[in-house]
C-alpha cells in the first residue's frame, strides 16, 4: 500500500525572518519574524512608536535593515544583485499621506510609472489606468488634479496607481490617519473589495473594524517586538499577552 503523499507547505509570498533595525544607538526592531501568504490580508497594529511602519516599509527596503532576512515571491530583498526598482514595481505601497504627483493630472499621476518602469505605451496605460480609476469610482475625475480632490479622493487615486503596476502584493501604512474621519470608509470600502478578490495585503492600520472583517491575522507589535502573530478570531476573542489585552480594551472601548 503506497502512501499518500504529504500537502505541499504554502510559499510565503512575504518571508520576514528574524530582522532587526536600528536608528544609531536605537533599536526599532527586535528580531521580528512573520510571513504572509498569497491572498493572505495580515494586519499590524500596535501603539504609536511600535514599529509597525517601519517593519512594513522593510518588506521593499524603503527601510533597510541591520540584520536578519526578508523575500519577497523568493527574491531576496538584501540579496546583492536584487533589481528594487523592479522588486518595487511589484509590491504596490500606499502611504499616509498619498505621495501623488500634485502637478500632474489624476491620469497623469496613473500613467507615468507604468511608462517609465513597465515600459507600457501611452495608450496602453492609460486605458490600464483609467480601468482602475473606476473601479475606486473615481472616473468622473480624470482629468483633475490632486488638490482639486478630496483626502479620502486622493487615497483611492493613490490605490489605483498602486494597483496600475500589477503588483503581486499590496503594502498600506496607515492609509486612513491623514483623512477626516468621514472620508475613511470610502478608502476601506476600496481596501475590503481588494481583500476579497484575494489580493495578498500588509496593512498597518488602526481600524479595528477593517481588521475584524477582512483580515485572516493579526501582528501586535510593542516597542519594536512582534508580541502577538495569531488568526484574527483569536487575537480579538483570546489575546495572550497583558500589553495586546491592554491595547485592545481600549481602542476597542470608543
């Protein structure tokens, strides 16, 4: 009787593996490991100062780091011989405060990176780029410019042009924080519908709310250290740790 064969593991599509950081004599990240899977939404959260934005800018060396390893789809972000501006164009990131291009049209700010890096025509961008920027429902508006557009507008152009490179995986560090309070659910409502065509997602957020309805784990991090790495059901229903049971009575509590 022959056996069966084992499962075939789940390749990361993210491999954080023991990285630490320092600033001079600071250390922002203390031996930090985690993964994230393909069609994997993970979520960081934790106080301010606990390293979250810094751990996610590591995942395409916005951020480099001292020690330890990071991959991306198998490539080594540290690796010598690594193309980033290629790495780059693959791993969509999504800042706090948008990044767009303010004197270059809405289509312009979609179509530039897809000319300059992938080589893509005029026609062809454009057409990729403002298939996006409907589907953040923003059509109506192509032909402005950045501040003639609301906060929470210009996050979801800041979406589109992210997702107008291909990317393999979506980065966002706090991509709500800079937007009133009103604009917030439009640019989660963008992120959900992201989440759920299986798009591979590293947030760091503050909304616990976005949290609970999409993400498949929960990173909590405190003072440069993963202290939590669990299933979404188990982080909010069964934190193991004081710090986690802390933060969440009270950013759960309002």
């Amino acid at each position: 009787m022959s056996a069966t064969a084992a499962p075939a593991a789940v390749k990361p599509m993210i491999s954080i593996d023991s990285i630490s950081k320092w600033y001079g004599p600071v250390q922002v990240l203390k031996d930090c490991t985690t993964q994230v899977t393909k069609g994997e939404v993970v979520v960081v959260c934790g106080p301010s100062g606990s390293g979250k934005s810094t751990l996610i800018k590591t995942v395409n060396a916005l951020e480099p780091i001292q020690k330890g390893s990071i991959t991306v789809d198998g490539i080594g972000v540290q690796a010598k011989g690594t193309n980033l501006p290629k790495l780059r164009s693959r791993v969509g990131m999504v800042f706090q405060h948008f990044e767009l291009f303010p004197h270059l049209s809405i289509t312009d700010n979609l179509t530039l990176g897809q000319r300059k890096v992938l080589g893509r025509s005029n026609e062809d961008a454009r057409t990729r780029g403002l298939k996006l920027l409907d589907r953040v429902g923003l059509s109506a508006h192509a032909h402005k410019y950045p501040g003639q557009l609301s906060g929470g507008q210009q996050q979801r152009v800041a979406i589109a042009r992210a997702l107008s490179m291909d990317p393999i995986v979506m980065l966002f560090d706090e991509p709500t924080s800079a937007l009133d309070p009103e604009m917030v659910g439009e640019v989660l409502d963008v992120m959900v519908n992201l989440a759920r065509e299986g798009m591979t997602m590293m947030v760091v957020t503050h909304e616990m709310g976005f949290a609970r309805k999409v993400a498949n784990r929960v990173v909590f991090m405190d003072r440069g250290e993963i202290v939590e790495d669990a299933t979404k059901d188990d982080f909010f229903d069964k934190p193991r740790s004081d710090r986690a049971q802390t933060f969440l009575s009270k950013i759960l509590a309002h």
